[in-house]
C-alpha cells in the first residue's frame, strides 16, 4: 500500500508527539509498524542520496578461496592438524 506525502506526515508528526509506534500506529489506523519504522530510518530530505559504505559487504569468492589457501599450512601433516581441529571444532557445535 502507498501512503500520500500528506499522511506521512501526519504519521511521523504523531510519532514525534507520542514517542511510540505503537500509538501512532493505534491512533491513525495507519501505516504498519515497519513501514512507520521505515520512513523514521530514511533521511529527513527526500532524494537525499547516503553515503556508500567505502568496505565491501561481502567479498568476491575468489577473495574468500585465496585467503583461505593463504591461511593453509604446506605441510601435510600440519594440514592434518588443522583439519583434525576443525573437525573437533565443529563436533563441538
């Protein structure tokens, strides 16, 4: 459902004066919580732009497998080890 800029707001004047979602939410018969929760998130001026993260949420696969390899003994029998522990580890879980 979309709601007018008029009853957006309403809806974030009545927030500011109740201080709860709940009420605002029990008091106009609109929006959802997480839609009220949502517009309290979003910046004051709309078509403002937020500033992008300069660190990667997630990194490429590629990064991920040469870390890994980094990480890695050359030694089979250290690599043993390490993949005894992990096993341990995990049992643990």
């Amino acid at each position: 459902r979309s709601y007018t800029k008029e009853q957006r707001r309403i809806a974030l004047q009545v927030y500011k004066r109740t201080q709860s979602v709940t009420k605002t939410v029990r008091e106009l018969g609109y929006p959802g919580r997480w839609t009220l929760y949502k517009w309290l998130r979003e910046p004051a001026k709309p078509g403002r732009p937020r500033k992008q993260s300069r660190t990667l949420s997630r990194y490429p696969f590629e990064v991920k497998l040469r870390a890994v390899e980094k990480s890695l003994a050359d030694d089979p029998a250290e690599l043993k080890k390490q993949m005894a522990q992990l096993l341990v580890d995990k049992a643990v879980l």
